[in-house]
C-alpha cells in the first residue's frame, strides 16, 4: 500500500490483466490484500496490471508493470490526499526544490532548494510502485535551486538554477548556474560529471522531447535578465547544443512549455524585463527547430496552461477581445478567463471562473491528465482550492471529492494518473491517486450509455458545443466535430457503433479516417471496424469492405461526424480483431 496511508481494514484486491488482448476470465483475478507473492496464471503478453480494492469508506486504486520477477503494484486511495514523504527531511519550507516524475522507472525525483549550507545540493526519490521514499546518498555535486527536473534517458537530468550559497539570504541575487547533472535510477546516484551549459540559466521551464532530448526554455540569466534562448541535452552524447534551435520571440523568465498531442510545444506565461506577463503565446515544432505560430492574448498576472487531446490547449488566465463572448476580455477580468486554444491557435471563451477564485495575487496552475480533463490548482491568500476541466460542460468544476487539500499548495505536478503537489509545512509533499487509466487500459464497454463528464474516457476534441455535444439522443457531432478515445492506444481492435441519422460517423485510426471517401463504409446499421495490423475490414448489413491502415504499430482512436453530422448512440471498442 501506499507509504503515507493506511489500508483501514482487511479486503480483497482484485487485479486485471492489461496487454493487446480481448478480456476473458483469465484476465481477472482477486485474492487477499495483503497475500504478497501470489501467482498470477494471466495469459501470454501481459504488459502491466491494474488493480483495485474496496472497502466500507475507500476506494484504492493501483498499477504495475510486468517483469520476469513479477509486478510491484503500489495501492492508493482514490481521491485521498496521502503525505509521501515522511522519511524525507530534504523539503524545507523555504522552497526552491524542483520535482519531476519518470513513467518509465515510476519514480519522483525532488532536487535541490533555498535550505541554508549545503541543504541546496540534496536530492531524494519516491519509487511509486513500493511507495517508498528515500534520499540520494551524496546528494548532486552543485547546489541549486529553481531548477528543472526532467525524465533522461534511464533516469533524470537536473539543469540550471541558481547556487543558493551565493545568495547572502537574498534567492534574487543568486548567481544562475551553467551545468546540469545526470541521475540514474539504477544506481540511485549522480554521475560524478556535470553536463557543461552553453548558457547559465534557472526560473526556465524544461520539457522531454519525441527524440529522448530535453529541452530548456527561456529563463533568467546573469543579473536575472530574461532569456529567449533554448538549450537541448542530449541523453546519448550527454552534450548540450544551442544550434538547430530557434529564438523566443519575447525572452521571458518563469515561461511555461507543454508538449501537445501533435507533438508541437507551446510556450506560454512568464515575465519579461520589467515584471510584466508576456502575452504572447508561441507554438514550436516538435524538435524546437522553429517556430510555427504566435498570438498575443489579454492575460492576467500569471498565466496557466496544458494540453488537450488533438493538439489543442487550455489556457487560464488569457482570452482573445476578438472571439472572448460572456465575459469582458481586458487585464481586469483576465483571471477568471477560461480559453480553449484551437489546433490552429483560435481562443475560444469556455465558462469563466467564480469571481471568488479571481484576483491580482492568484496564481494558477494547470496539470495534465490522462483522459483529456486537466487540473487547475488556484493559490490565493490563506487558501487553495482545486478544480478540474469538464470538457463537456465547457467549465471547470470543483473537484470536491479530493480529500485534504491544504491552503498552501502549490507546485501542482500530474503523471500517470497521480497527482502530487507541495506544501510550505510538514509533510511537505502529497499525493493523490485519482485513475488508472493507462495506453493498455481494459477494453471501453459501451460507452455514451449516460452523460459524459470530467472522468469520461471519451472527450470532445472541439471547443465549440455546436460542433460536438451529448444530448438525450447520444453524441451529437456535427461534420466538423470529433471525439477522442483518451490515453489508450490499440493495435489490433473492433470498434462497434450505434448511430441514427443520414450519415455514419467516421472512425479516426490516429490521423487515418475510415468510412469516409477514400474507404466508405458499406451500407446498413450497426457499421463495425476490425483492425488487425496493417489490414482494415470494414462491415455492415450490405457487405465488407477491406481497407489498408499505414502501418501495425498501435494507435489512437477517434469519432468523427460524417457529411452531415451524425448522432452516435453506443460506440464499443475490443481489443481484439475477431470482435471477441
């Protein structure tokens, strides 16, 4: 179980098997909570496991990869907010620390801070798959804060920030540091060399690239002049580069970076020169090489954003006077100004936030989540409140089956279901388990049986409610409208569908359409997709239809309205081609 809470009472776990197959009776089992040890009979090809348990008053949520020793499957209460790091005494209040999570080895990594001496140069680990924490003996060979933390390679890189020794109390006058350093998760150490910085910098934001790179934005450097400059650490030559990079239009300190679905990156918030919010937004390619649009928005005094399926993303704190609609969009109603940002850059007006949650000294920040409904934690004197994006109701909404949030947290992280965020007091870091939602999560059962809402697999991958809505009929999307299937990718798989209306919607296979012109569906109710590798098979009451899809790696999975829209009344996905 989870390190910073307790299991209340004996029960029963049940655990499911997840990998490219169809669920059977094989794929489920369920034995005694605390029966370490027990073998599982799941079938061939079994990647990872989901688990779960129930008791009178908790719901506890767990996942697992397979190895050839087994699978460690950490239990968290859902929606519980448990301490993780009571044997940690590396976090002060005084802050400065970075943290960033590995999906590949399940581990946080906190590192460095504003402690006083050599407190600046500790690091330490939470493992989620046993729950434990520890520190990192000998800590990091440089003292920093305000430093980027980043999964690389097989463990972390930690770069930049600010040697805290050379403050003289004052985090303003620290010198920025020109290194960074590589931490492995194997050893649960850091290299004993630095990786050399063509540029110092800290206060930057840091994002993990398609090719493995990280990639740091912006930032302050000497005298704590903003910088527009990007930097790439390379985890095969551990060599930085600045060539083959563009510029930030705006040099900015404190920037946001989001790598959105389409793999472009979003460069959003920060300060420049004079302490002034950058209202432009920047869109880069996926390798940084360019820039590949830009748009200056009325913004707030601090900005927030993340991404949402198709490429799109939610901005909080900035809307566009052109398109913004219900709400004044100027600096003083900015703060409650909730925007979606098109694929192609257009702002459009979601409902706006409670006037209560809107001021000059509140800071949003926005997380991901793996089915498309990011989290917005708001910071505002003596209080701390978290909600989160329903994409149906266009709104964000109080997340108040979270339990125990505190007044001052901040630092709001999301990975792989989890939630962590950092508190000025002791314990300084919690967690929260909110799904186990993963790429090779069980086969979706019918959906848009019932309303949809925040924790729906399926999303609407469009701003406008014109363009797709859920009504008493089913999934209303026009011929511009789409859904996306969340997190989860399939290989070989059947999509099943109910509709009514003139056209049959069409099924997206990544960006690949089915049913449309270049393959139609054959004529009839109830159309079925079967994909098994490269080979797409099309059925209805008239016949078959065989297709070919560009290659067998596994894919995403979206709806989409045909010529003149359709209404969708039951969609069904198996992982398997036989339709089994």
């Amino acid at each position: 179980m989870g390190a910073g809470c307790e299991l209340s009472e004996p029960s029963v776990v049940e655990i499911d098997a997840l990998g490219d197959f169809a669920a059977s009776p094989r794929t489920s089992e369920a034995f005694d909570a605390t029966a370490a040890g027990t073998e599982l009979g799941f079938p061939e090809g079994t990647a990872a496991v989901a688990a779960r348990l129930q008791t009178s008053s908790e719901s506890w949520l767990g996942t697992g990869s397979v190895t050839e020793a087994g699978a460690d499957v950490s239990m968290w209460p859902r929606n519980v907010a448990c301490p993780i790091d009571r044997s940690l005494d590396i976090l002060t209040a005084a802050g400065g620390d970075a943290l960033g999570f590995s999906a590949d080895a399940r581990t946080l990594l906190i590192a460095g801070g504003l402690g006083p001496g050599g407190e600046g140069a500790r690091a330490g680990t939470v493992n989620l798959a046993t729950g434990s924490a520890e520190e990192v003996d000998g800590g990091m060979l440089v003292a920093r804060a305000f430093a980027s933390v980043t999964p690389f390679g097989d463990g972390f890189i930690v770069a930049g920030g600010v040697d805290p020794r050379g403050s003289g109390g004052d985090p303003t006058r620290a010198p920025p540091v020109a290194s960074a350093e590589i931490f492995r998760t194997d050893s649960r150490a850091f290299d004993r060399d630095v990786v050399t910085l063509s540029q110092a910098r800290a206060r930057h934001a840091a994002v993990r690239l398609d090719n493995g790179e990280t990639l740091l934005v912006g930032g302050t450097g000497e005298n704590n002049t903003p910088l527009a400059t990007l930097e790439a650490i390379s985890p095969e030559t551990n060599a930085s580069r600045i060539v083959d990079l563009t510029v930030l239009s705006t040099p900015r300190s404190n920037p946001q970076v989001v790598r959105l679905d389409d793999g472009r990156l979003l460069v959003a918030g920060g300060f420049d020169s004079v302490g002034e919010t950058v209202s432009e937004f920047e869109w880069l390619t996926a390798d940084g090489a360019r820039r590949v649009d830009a748009r200056r928005f009325v913004t707030a005094s601090s900005v927030a954003v993340a991404g949402l399926p198709g490429g799109a993303a939610l901005a909080v704190g900035a809307c566009d006077p052109v398109t913004a609609s219900g709400l004044a969009c100027d600096p003083a109603s900015a703060s409650r100004h909730v925007s979606y940002l098109t694929r192609t850059g257009q702002a459009v007006s979601m409902q706006p936030l409670p006037a209560a949650l809107a001021c000059d000294d509140c800071r949003p920040e926005l997380a991901g989540a793996v089915n498309g409904a990011p989290w917005l934690l708001i910071r505002r004197p003596g209080a701390a409140t978290l909600l989160r994006f329903d994409p149906w109701q266009r709104a964000m909404v109080q997340a108040e089956s979270v339990q125990a949030l505190d007044p001052s947290a901040q630092k709001l992280v999301e990975f792989a279901g989890h939630l962590v965020w950092r508190t000025s007091s002791a314990p300084f870091l919690r967690l929260v388990r909110y799904s186990t939602r993963n790429a090779l999560s069980r086969d979706v059962g019918r959906l848009l049986i019932a309303q949809p809402d925040a924790e729906s697999p399926i999303v609407p991958a469009a701003a406008l409610v014109d363009e797709v809505e859920f009504t008493g009929q089913g999934l209303k999307l026009s011929a511009t409208g789409q859904a996306v299937v969340t997190t989860t990718r399939y290989r070989d798989v059947t999509v099943e569908l109910e509709y009514t209306g003139m056209s049959p919607p069409l099924i997206l296979l990544d960006e690949t359409r089915f049913g449309g012109v270049d393959c139609p569906w054959p004529r009839g109710p109830s159309p079925r997709l079967q994909r098994r590798g490269r080979s797409v098979t099309l059925s209805a009451e008239s016949g078959v239809r065989e297709c070919e899809f560009a290659d067998s790696a596994p894919v995403a999975i979206s709806i989409a309205g045909g010529a003149s829209g359709s209404v969708v009344r039951s969609l069904r996905l198996r992982r398997s081609a036989d339709g089994s």
